[in-house]
C-alpha cells in the first residue's frame, strides 16, 4: 500500500492495518503470543510491541494538544532528537515491563481510537500541506499521522510475522 496522502487514505489504511494487526495477533495463541522473540530486539515480545505503538501515539496526541494549545513544542519530548530517540524507545520499553499483555491490548485500542479521532478532526489542506502549521517543521501533520498509525502497524505486523515464522522453525 502506498503512504497515505489523503486524509481518506490516512484513515482507511490506519483503520486496515490496525485490523491487519489484530487479526494477526489473534491467529496465534496465548503461548505464542507470550513468548519471548527468538531474535536480538529492543523489543522481547508482542506486548512490548504494543506498548511501543501506544507510546508513540501519546507522543503524537500530546504534541498536537499541547501546540494547538499555543504551546508550542518539538514532536519528540526534551532531551530527544531524531539522532537520541532510541534511547526514548529504550524507556518506553523499561516503564512498561510491567504491563499485563491484555492491559497493553486495551491501551493501544484506546490510543487508536483517539488517535483516529485526531487525525478526523482535521482537513485534507492541514493535514497534507507542508508547513501547514508552523509547528510541523518542514513537514506535514499527515505525515506525522502517517508514522504513528498505518506505517507503525506495518512496523509492528513484520516484527509480529518474523517472531510467528520463528516458531514453526524450531
């Protein structure tokens, strides 16, 4: 499927492949879904996955929020950067090590949803135009969009398919 440019695109392939997602998880069972990937990862197994989406889409509705709020602030919170956000992705991942496998479920439905809510409650022309809001940097809200939805499932299912292939190797 080809990157959203649409926010009719947006929120059909958002919409698919979180079902994609879902459909995917539920192919396999409580055991599968629990064990520990065969593979060097930051993230161990699905729930760190789902927490990982979750977190990301509270990054995208806090800075939305907060900058329609007239505070105005970078996507990714201090001290990070696009050269230091794994180290963010590394604490997201600690905070949630505790977090039940269903709770992480619940979680990222909601997040989902309001992140879906987000993304219907602008234009096309705010959504896809570069620079729309001073904010965006040299980008566009979309695009932003587009990273904490459809794309990041897309992200999540391959590591999802690789953990599932791994378990009929062994």
């Amino acid at each position: 499927m080809a990157r959203p440019r649409t926010k009719e695109q947006l929120k059909e392939a958002s919409k698919l492949n979180f079902e994609k997602l879902f459909t995917l998880i539920s192919s396999m069972t409580k055991e599968e879904q629990d064990k520990t990937f065969d593979f060097e990862d930051r993230d161990k197994n699905i729930r760190d996955i789902l927490v990982h989406l979750y977190e990301w889409h509270q990054l995208l509705l806090n800075w939305v929020d907060l900058n329609q709020s007239g505070k105005e602030m970078s996507f990714l919170p201090e001290p990070y950067n696009w050269k230091t956000y794994p180290q963010m992705n590394i604490e997201f991942w600690e905070k949630h090590q505790k977090t039940p496998f269903d709770k992480s479920v619940k979680d990222l439905e909601k997040s989902h949803a309001e992140a879906m809510k987000l993304i219907d409650s602008f234009s096309d022309k705010e959504l896809f135009t570069k620079k729309y809001f001073r904010w965006t940097g040299t980008t566009s809200l979309g695009s932003y969009c587009v990273s904490a939805t459809s794309s990041h499932y897309d992200w999540a299912m391959k590591k999802i398919k690789k953990h599932k292939k791994s378990l009929t190797e062994t």
